[in-house]
C-alpha cells in the first residue's frame, strides 16, 4: 500500500474506534495522544476504555456503527478482530471517503497509522506502507534518543512570535533565513537548555535587526552534482541545496539529487545536449545575474564538477562582471567516479604516473584537434587519458592517438552513465576503438580511459569487446 503522509486534524467530530478489546484500547490510547476524545462502537469494553470513559476521555456508542455513525469523521478504526465486521465498516467507510484503518489488513485500509515520536508540538511521524512495522518502531526509538525532549518548548515560543515576526520582517528568503538563524543558533540553544527569558530577547533583538536590514543580497553558489549518484554528493552540496531559492539544473542531474531541495525552492531546467542546446549559456548566464540580483541564493547545479568540462569558468566570468557573490562547491566528477566503480586508479606507480582530462569534441566542432597536446610525448608510455563527451567521435580520437604513435594494443574501457543503476563498462583496445567504435555500442554520457591502467583487474561486469570478437571468428 502507497501511501502519502499527512496531519489529520480532530478539532471537529471525534475519530471513532470500532471494538471494546485490547487492540481497540491500543488504537483508542493512540489516539488519544491528539484527539480529546474518542468515541468507541462496542457492547462490552475491557477495563482500559472502561476507565478512559470514566475519564471522559472515551464516549460508548452502540456496536455496529451505520452510515449515520461514520459520516463526517475524520478518520475510523475497525478493530473489532471480527472479520466480517470489520470488512462491513471499511467498505462503509471507503464508500463515504471516510480514511479508515484495519489493523494487520492492509487490503482494507485506506491509511496506515505510524509510529510516532511525540514532542508535543513537534510531531515526527515514521511509516513503512504496512511493509515493515518492526522497521518502523526501530526507527522510532532511535530517534526518541535523538531529538531533545524540550522541542515542544521550542516550537510553542517560535509560535507565539509568528505573528509578529510575520509583521516586521519581510516574507521570503528574509524571513525563512530569520528563523532558520533562530533555530541554528543561541534562542534555540537557550530554549532547550531551560533559559526562556535568554531565548525571548534573542528572538527578539534578533527580529529587530532584521526588521531593520537592509534587502538581502543574493549570491550564486555553483555546485558539483556528482555523476549521478546521490550518495556521492558533498555535504556541502546538500547543504547548498538546503539553502536554494531557486535551482537551475542540468539535464544529466541524478534522480534523487533534486530530493535534496527544498520543497518550496523553484526548479528550472537548463540543461543542454548535443545538438539540442535547450538554453543558450548566455542565457543561464543573463539568469544567474537576475535572480542574485533580486536578492535570492541561486544554485547552479551541475553534473559531475563545475569546472571539469562544465563550462563553470564561463558562469563564473559572468557573475564576478556582474559583482554578484559567488561560492564555488566542488563535485565528484564522472571519470573519477568510474574508476572507483571498476577499482582502478587512474595513477599507479608502475603503471601511469599522470593523468590528463580531455574534452572529445571541440566548440564549435565535432572531432578534437589535440593541437594543444604534444600526443607524441604523451604516447610514451606512464600515461592515462580521461575522455568525456567522446561518444560520437571516439573513433576520431583513437586514430589521431595511434597516428601520435600509441601503441594499437594500449587498452581502453569506456563507461557509461558511471555511478547510476544501469552503469555499462566495455574493454577493447586503441587499435579496435579506430576500427569500429560502433561495435562499443556506447550511448551518452560516458568516459573513456585510455592507458596502461585500463589492463588492470577490475570490481564487477565487464564487456570485453575483443573477446567477442574472437568468439564470433571462432
């Protein structure tokens, strides 16, 4: 069962709970954490609900509740452990769109209830769509040690100055960055440590200033997607995303890298392909400068790192010309991620002693020149190349290094899409590469590695494209 979490309110008609036994007193005390009361449907009750009624806390209705009883609800339980009863109340139920849970019978839900992690005001609920409810009350006790017993506190006084910081300070980045500053710093440290007087004047001289500030200042800050995988993201880079008022973002950005947002942070695509250039970089540049410039906190987010082929350099040029501040967060780029996903250095002291970066196509062009290169010193020997963006024109760039005079043996792997759930490694060598780059069948993104350390043993499945060939001649 999916399901999407939310807060119920009880402030009208009580929930109801159909039953009088133990798990009907389970369900009725969960309640009770929220309601004021509970109306509970059952001829006979066990001592539990026959004390909570006593208490007021509990109100008895007749057992077998009918459309009348569970009209306008906000929710109903049928706990009864009577099969059929409780599949006549679900159905009921559903067919009013009344939310209704069944314990241990999912079939017949249309919520699941949580565990919860009660702080008063503060409220953290945990579900696993009936999965996993051992899971669940797991994560629950962990995160009962986690979170400090005077949260409630914390959040009843920031309650009590909503209004009026919603008054004197202005709505948007300032505001969010007002109380983000309030619970990051000493008025929450001194709340939770008991001090309220301390944590009232904070907040308030704290407001004061803000209401008396001058408008925010925005900045850009350009950041390192990763090559995918949203668990090689910075800390730093989660952070930033944290932080975004608006975030525009490649095309090669991970699923679940933008998880990592803010929910009420604006998303813009920007990204480009080959031949399908969706917005011009002039215009991300124009972008960068006019969203800082009305004050927000602007991420650029790019794949792998900014400025390894992410044309970083370019956005930055135009930022600083615009005196607009900047903040470079660096990411984990896609060759290097490749080699930690086959377990091969990229340096080795007896087999390659530097590495060079290489862009596969030109601006402007399709095929590289190298013109910058010295190939011929290159082709040594101790050497590994890093190709990106070399799909379509990996042939070209194996002919030019076999005419610079590497050897046709030198061994290449090509990786795909390097970090993601559908990852492709190949292995061939130069002088195949030139041959007939199609048989790699490589589609974008992908790397090359070129040298010596392509040969070495690698971590997982790899094509090796020679070894087919040869099955196929034989």
């Amino acid at each position: 069962m999916r399901t999407f979490p939310i807060f119920v309110s009880f402030d009208g008609k009580p929930p109801l709970v159909t039953g009088g036994g133990e798990l009907a007193a389970v369900k009725t005390r969960l309640l009770l954490k929220r309601a004021t009361s509970v109306d509970v449907a059952a001829d006979e009750i066990v001592p539990e609900l026959a004390k909570l009624a006593e208490q007021g806390l509990v109100s008895l209705v007749p057992a077998r509740p009918g459309i009348d009883q569970l009209r306008g609800r906000p929710l109903v339980i049928a706990a009864t452990e009577d099969d059929a009863e409780d599949t006549r109340v679900s159905a009921i139920a559903r067919a009013l769109g009344v939310p209704v849970n069944v314990p241990d019978r999912p079939e017949l839900c249309t919520f699941a209830l949580p565990a919860i992690v009660d702080r008063g005001e503060v409220t953290v609920a945990i579900g696993t769509s009936a999965a996993a409810p051992v899971l669940a009350q797991r994560l629950r006790a962990w995160l009962e040690r986690e979170l400090h017993p005077r949260l409630d506190a914390l959040a009843k006084l920031a309650g009590e100055f909503r209004g009026t910081v919603a008054e004197r300070v202005p709505s948007g980045p300032p505001r969010r960055k007002f109380w983000e500053a309030v619970f990051e710093g000493a008025a929450a440290e001194a709340m939770l440590e008991g001090d309220e007087t301390k944590a009232r004047d904070l907040i308030g001289a704290a407001m004061n200033e803000a209401a008396s500030a001058a408008p925010a200042k925005g900045c850009v800050l350009l950041v390192g997607g990763g090559p995918g995988d949203p668990e090689l993201l910075t800390m730093k880079a989660i952070r930033a995303l944290k932080s975004a008022d608006v975030i525009l973002y490649d095309r090669l950005i991970g699923d679940g890298v933008l998880d990592h947002a803010r929910r009420e942070a604006e998303l813009i695509p920007v990204g480009k392909a080959k031949g399908a250039h969706s917005v011009p970089q002039e215009a991300i540049n124009a972008l960068l400068v006019a969203r800082a410039q009305a004050g927000q906190t602007v991420v650029r987010l790019k794949g792998g790192d900014p400025f390894i082929f992410g044309r970083g350099g370019e956005e930055l040029d135009a930022l600083r010309d615009a005196g607009i501040a900047v903040e470079i967060i660096p990411g984990v780029t896609a060759g290097i991620a490749a080699a930690a996903s086959l377990q091969i250095p990229l340096t080795h002291r007896d087999v390659s002693h530097t590495v060079t970066f290489l862009s596969g196509h030109e601006a402007g062009g399709e095929e590289p020149s190298f013109e910058h290169l010295d190939l011929a010193a290159l082709a040594g020997g101790r050497n590994t190349l890093l190709v990106y963006m070399g799909v379509s024109t990996a042939g070209q760039i194996a002919k030019k290094l076999l005419d610079a005079g590497f050897a046709p043996t030198l061994p290449v792997l090509a990786v795909e899409n390097a970090s993601r759930d559908d990852e492709r490694r190949v292995a061939t060598n130069i002088a195949e590469l030139a041959a007939a780059p199609a048989r790699l069948g490589l589609k974008s993104p992908a790397v090359l590695i070129f040298g010596e350390v392509a040969a070495l043993p690698t971590h997982g499945l790899v094509e090796d494209i020679l070894a087919l060939e040869e099955l196929k001649r034989a």
